[in-house]
C-alpha cells in the first residue's frame, strides 16, 4: 500500500488543499461573463441605432420576409417565428412581447411596427396572441434599415452559423433619443425618454456647423423630452439642463386638462392626456379610491368617455370649489402627476457601457452616419468601377463586333480567346480613342479581362444593335461623372458632412412636422403652480352628525344631530358602544389599548343609512386590540393618559395626531398593562379610583407633560398572591377623572342622577398614593360616568 502523501491532489502529511480560491475564480468569472451579456445583449441599447438586439433582429426579420410599409401584413406569429428560429434563441412569447411594444403608439413616440389586430391599449389591457394579429415595417422602421444592403454596417453570423445579422442598423435618424429605451442590467440600468425627431435633426445640424457647441446650447433646440401620450413637463429649465449634461436626472410630468363650461354657473375638468406609462384604467381606480376615502373631499366623480382619445370627466363637489385647488390635490395624491427618471447609460460603439450627456449620445450618432456614408459610398465606387469595366469590354466588342462573332462561333474556347486576343480600341465611328479608354489603373486599352470576357460571352443577340452603343457609352459617362463625385466625397470631411446635413433634411422633411399629427410637438412646458396645503376642514361643508362606534367595531356617522338615547339598529349579537355628536370637519382621535392614538375624519366616515364600516379596515388596529376610547379632536386641548397599572401622564392633544393608519404610540405599556382611561384634562386636580375601590385626588400640577413614554405612578397598588402562586396587582386602576377644586367632585348615580361632593380634602394626598374608601354613594362599578 502506497503512502497517502504520495497522491499529487493531496498536500503535504495528505492535507486536503483550499479549494476556495478556484471556486471564487471560477463563480467570479462565470458571473462577469453572465453580467456582460446581461448589459451588452440584452438591457443596454446602442448609441448608434438605439436598439436592443431583440428589436434590431425583429425588424432585420420583417426586412427579410419584405414586409416594407407599403406591402401586406403578416401573421405576428410567423415574424415571432423567424426571428426565434433564425437570429433570436429566446421564448417566442419575449419577442412577440417586444414586437407588439414597437407597435404601441402610446409606449412608443414613433412606432416601428404597424400593427394590425389587437395590441394593447394605454388601460393596460394585453395584446391578442400572435397567432390573431399581424404585422409590417412602418416608414420610421425602413429608415433605420436604408443602406443595409450597400455594405453599411459590420455583418456577424447567428447563433448556430447558418446565417449572418447585421451587428447595428444604418439609422437614418437618432432612434435612442427619438423613441426612447428603458432597460436593468447588472449593476446598472438605462431609463431614456422619447424625444421629437424635428428637433434632434435641428440640434444635430447645429452641432454639425459647430462641433464644439455647448451643452447649455442644445437646449434651444431639444428643450426636453417629447412623450408619445403627451402630458405637460412642469421641471425647471435649470434641472433639465442639468439632467441632459450629466445623463441623470429627473422630469415632472403632469396631465393636460382644461376646465369644461356646462352652463348656470356648472364646470367640469376634462383631462385630454395622461403622464407617459401610466394606466389609464389604474389611474382611474386611484381617483375612484382617493372619493371613497375622502382623501379629496372636493371632488365628487370621475367618469372615462374616451373613445380613441383621452377623455377624463373630474366632477367637482360644489360649483364654488377652486380648479386649481382641486388639480392640485390630485397632482399630489395621484398618478395625474408622475416623475419619469433619466439615466443614459447606453453602449457607446456596441461595447463599452457609459452613462452619456446629450451632446454626447447626439455625437455618437453623427459619428455613425458618417462611418454609414463613408461604407455606403466606399461600396458605391466598387460596384461602380465593376460596372466601368463590363462597359468598357462591350464597347470594345462594338468596335470589333465582326472578329468577336468570329470568335464566339468558331473557337472551341472562345473565353481564354478573347482573354488572348489584343484588340483594336480605335473607332471607325465618329468617336475618338479616348472616349473608349478604361479609367481603371489596371485595365489595359485593348486587353479583355476574365470579367469582360464573361460579360460579352452572356451578350444577348439583341443588346447588338446600333442604338445600344450609344447607351452604354452614356452609361459609362454618367458612372464616370458620379465616380468623381463619389472621390471627391470620400476625400474631404466638409464634403462628408455636408451630405449628412442634406439627409438630416431629408430626414426632418419625411417625419417632421408633416409626418401627421405626431410630428409636431405632442409634450408641451409649463411652469408648475403649487397649491398651498389647505387644511381638510376647509375643504369640506361643515355639518352636524353623530357619530355610533358599536361593541364589534362598527363605526357610522348620521346626519344632523340626533338625541343619544334613540334607539339605533345594529348587526345581530352587537351593540352600540360610543355614541356622540361631531361634526363633519372635525378630526376624531380612537385610542387602542395598546396606547396608541388613531386619527380619523369624520367626514370620511360612512353614512348612516347602514350598519356602517369596520373600524378597522380604516385603520391598522390590530385583532388583539380593543378600543378604549374614541373622542372629538379639540385643538389646544391636553390629555391625561393612564394604563391599568396606575402610570400616566398629561399629553397636548396635538402630539397624539397621527398622520399615517398605523397611528402613533403615546403610552409604553408592557408586562400585562394595558392603556386604561384617556380623559380631557378639566380642571385642576386629579381624582383616581382603584379596582379595589381606593380613592385618591392629587393636584394635575404633580403630573407632567410628555408626548410619548410611561409616565409616573399615579396611584400605588399592592402586590397579592394569586391562585397560582403567582404575585399579583391587588387592584389596578379603574377610572380617572379631572376637576376643579373649588367646585367639587360630581359623578352620576344610578338612574342617571348626579351626586356632587363640595369637600374632597379627605381623600387629598400625594400623588402615587394607595387613597382611601371612595365617598358616600360613589358607583359599585368604580367609574365615575356611567
């Protein structure tokens, strides 16, 4: 048997090596690779035609099947198909997802697939499966794809090697700013809003006459984005400039309305278009909610009659309500407002991810048309220069027509004799040699080629007539005459830059203003008018009502204020519990036993024609959690709040509104207390009762004021023990109550009598006292209100 330590995977004495280090290695790199392709194939556009990959091969997939424009439409299913099958190895439901996004007028400012069927509408609603719809190229689509077929871009081969992709598109005009691009990676993300075409080509024209224009001077023609849905920016202009010199930033977006006159002193607010990427139909359940709750008491209906247009009907509650004011609370609680995020992180020359500035992404654009126009001319001057020499070889064959047929009709190899033959370029015609001489470098003057040869061999008998050697030495002068401007074109950057301009032209013309109704400015400015916060209450008609809080937690408010002994209907096996009279301005605090303070409307509650609501769906009070009391706010107003273990304190109304449904704690209670009485503070003295009917009255001077906490002992309770052993609270704290000294202590008796007390020094003492046996008369139930 060999040593352990002879095995070379072991180390030394057999020691297992750290295998750490190679797992980190090989999970980091596997990651990076995984991120990569994450950022470069998948959620990052290009700079140049402002594409993902998944789009660029759908509408390089519409090209190959002839879908243009003008022509007929496809099964989506089948474009889905081939994009799937040929270039795209993904779900067929992620392409047709991404294919019917381009076809969405309201996602998407200049759509690049015309759909036919159903695609989805701005309520949120699903397009039809791809088996339903069908689908073709638009205009804007073919812009992008014009020069693909003239060598204008870098072709690769797919992912199984059967066929070759175009590694970016020619684009004829700034897609990644003119529709837009949202997109997560790994680590980083890419949010980028539409703009509008004329006025990209404007600020790239400038930037063409002046390369070095400022970022600040971009705005004069890009003064911000152009949404497809409109809508109305209200961001300062120095924000903006911000946002587009650094790539991040943010705009406010709000919807376009505009006040409708019904007549007799009636109005309603129609809005006409909603912030971008906003749910028509959500949108609508919001406001719906934002009524329900009362949360915009103001406003009293909202109803759709949009047809293909956006037509929202905002119904105030009175005719007397201000329309700004009622705006303004929607622009503040609801999507009527939105903020759309920038973050230009795209891949600049398809590789490197960057987050640019405006007059970057616009550069890198420009920089492409050049390299599109310099490739397309490049090729241009090679399919011209193979046409020169196929026309040089027939004219020669005019010259020597008789000895070419001789040739062709008697010589076993009539190619490799052509090839051979030095042939007479000189013309009996009225034409001088020079007119018939090659402008090729390397073509001789009576020397066929291998080409030319092939060419006239495919002559037909036809094309020998008189008037086709006119034509083709006009063919060949005009090829002539665009070859030098080709030269030209190629060897100067002003020439270059000058035919950019002329198609930016070109471009502005085809989608600008002209290109329908969306090729004028759909986004318009705005300064942004803020609405004060306006308190609740005066917002809302002040009314009486009585509010019923029964056992179970069913909260209702009645009209009017009605006598509190009428006998009201409640759910089988509850009653009422709190009854008292408010108004509908009036802020209501419910008080948990977990010490907690909860603030409701009370305009917001229900009505009273029923059993009312649940408490509790209006608040988070928690199943475990009983009410222990509900009062009127009274602003000024102060608080004494005590738990059942006899700790309080005095708390100012105002620090025990809470803004949120979780409400805000005021009391700690712990250790089986919980909070016990809250009562207005009335007077100058304190009378507390014990379960165990111990009496005590002390100064409110010797309790202080908190906002939150524990408090301080109120009253001593002794410590007994309990049936199982157990220390125990002898007592615990009953009630408490607040009064005046000079006027004596009152509480009601049975039969709804009250007995007043004009000497209380008996039970006058300390605070934290134990007290003594209550007055003569004093209630068995140990409160002082029954």
């Amino acid at each position: 048997m060999s040593d352990i330590t002879d095995d070379p995977d072991l180390g030394p004495s057999g020691a297992v090596p750290d295998l750490a280090e190679p797992l980190r290695r090989a999970i980091g790199e596997r990651y990076l690779q995984y991120a990569l392709s994450t950022i470069m194939h998948r959620a990052l556009p290009d700079a140049r035609d402002g594409l993902k990959p998944v789009h660029r091969r759908i509408l390089y997939a519409m090209r190959e099947l002839r879908l243009s424009s003008t022509g007929g439409f496809r099964k989506s299913a089948k474009i889905s198909g081939d994009v799937m099958g040929n270039y795209h190895p993904h779900g067929d439901s992620a392409i047709y997802d991404a294919m019917a996004r381009l076809a969405q007028d309201f996602n998407v400012r200049y759509p690049l697939v015309d759909g036919q069927g159903n695609f989805g509408n701005i309520d949120g609603d699903n397009p039809a499966a791809s088996r339903y719809t069908e689908a073709r190229m638009t205009a804007a689509a073919e812009a992008l794809l014009e020069g693909l077929a003239e060598d204008a871009v870098d072709w690769r081969e797919n992912y199984d090697g059967t066929l070759r992709e175009p590694v970016v598109l020619p684009a004829s005009f700034p897609n990644l700013l003119a529709n837009g691009s949202s997109g997560i990676a790994v680590g980083m993300a890419t949010n980028i809003p539409p703009h509008n075409i004329g006025e990209l080509i404007d600020a790239c024209q400038h930037m063409i006459k002046t390369p070095d224009v400022r970022d600040e001077t971009l705005l004069n023609y890009v003064p911000g984005p152009d949404f497809p849905t409109g809508g109305v920016i209200v961001e300062p202009r120095e924000n903006i400039a911000q946002a587009y010199l650094t790539g991040r930033g943010s705009f406010r977006l709000r919807a376009k309305w505009e006040v409708e006159d019904l007549g007799r002193g009636l109005w309603q607010i129609v809005v006409t278009e909603i912030p971008y990427q906003v749910q028509k139909s959500r949108l609508i359940e919001k406001i719906a909610e934002l009524i329900q709750l009362k949360k915009v008491p103001i406003l009293g209906d909202v109803r759709d009659e949009s047809t293909e247009d956006v037509r929202l009907i905002l119904e105030p509650k009175t005719k007397n309500v201000d329309p700004e004011m009622l705006m303004g609370l929607l622009f503040r609680n609801s999507d009527l407002e939105t903020r759309f995020s920038l973050n230009m992180n795209v891949l600049i020359d398809g590789r490197t991810p960057k987050v640019c500035s405006l007059k970057e992404v616009l550069r890198a654009w420009l920089d492409h048309r050049r390299e599109v126009l310099v490739r397309r001319s490049t090729h241009r001057v090679e399919k011209i220069d193979h046409r020169l020499e196929v026309l040089n070889g027939f004219i020669i064959a005019f010259l020597n027509l008789d000895r070419v047929i001789d040739i062709i009709r008697y010589d076993d190899a009539p190619k490799e004799a052509l090839m051979a033959e030095y042939w007479d370029a000189k013309t009996p015609r009225a034409m001088t040699e020079a007119a018939y001489v090659s402008p090729l470098p390397d073509q001789g003057r009576g020397e066929l080629s291998e080409v030319q040869a092939e060419a006239i061999l495919n002559m037909r008998l036809r094309s020998l007539r008189r008037l086709e050697e006119i034509e083709l030495v006009r063919e060949r002068d005009a090829l002539l005459e665009e070859r030098a401007g080709l030269a030209a074109l190629l060897a100067s950057d002003d020439l270059q830059w000058t035919r950019i301009s002329e198609q930016l032209r070109d471009t502005k013309k085809a989608f600008g203003k002209d290109y329908g109704p969306r090729g004028a400015r759909l986004t318009q400015f705005a300064d942004a008018k803020e609405v004060e916060d306006v308190p609740l209450e005066a917002l809302i008609d002040r009314e009486p009502v009585t509010v019923i809080l029964s056992k179970m937690g069913w909260i209702r408010a009645m009209k009017n204020h009605i006598d509190l002994g009428t006998e009201l209907k409640f759910k089988d096996g509850d009653e009422g519990r709190f009854a008292f009279h408010a108004e509908t301005t009036d802020r209501l605090l419910v008080v948990g036993s977990n010490g907690r303070f909860y603030t409701l409307a009370a305009a917001s509650l229900p009505g009273g024609r029923g059993m009312g609501e649940p408490v509790r769906l209006m608040i988070d009070l928690p199943n475990d959690v009983e009410i222990i009391d509900i009062l009127v706010h009274q602003p000024g107003a102060k608080l004494i709040v005590a738990s059942s273990a006899g700790d309080g304190f005095v708390v100012p109304e105002a620090d025990v509104i809470a803004q949120t449904r979780s409400g805000k704690q005021v009391l700690n209670v712990k250790d089986g207390a919980v909070a016990a009485v809250v009562k207005r503070v009335a007077g100058d003295h304190v009378a507390i009762v014990s379960q165990n009917r111990r009496f005590l009255v002390f100064p409110v001077s010797e309790v202080p004021e908190m906002a939150r906490g524990k408090g301080v002992r109120l009253q001593k309770y002794s410590l007994a023990r309990g049936s199982q052993g157990t220390l125990e609270l002898d007592g615990g704290l009953s009630d408490l109550t607040t009064f005046n000294m000079a006027d004596g202590l009152s509480w009601t008796m049975g039969g709804g009598n009250t007995r007043t007390e004009k000497d209380m020094g008996p039970w006058l003492a300390k605070r934290a006292g134990i007290g003594k046996q209550p007055p003569h008369g004093f209630p068995r139930d140990n409160k002082f209100s029954s």
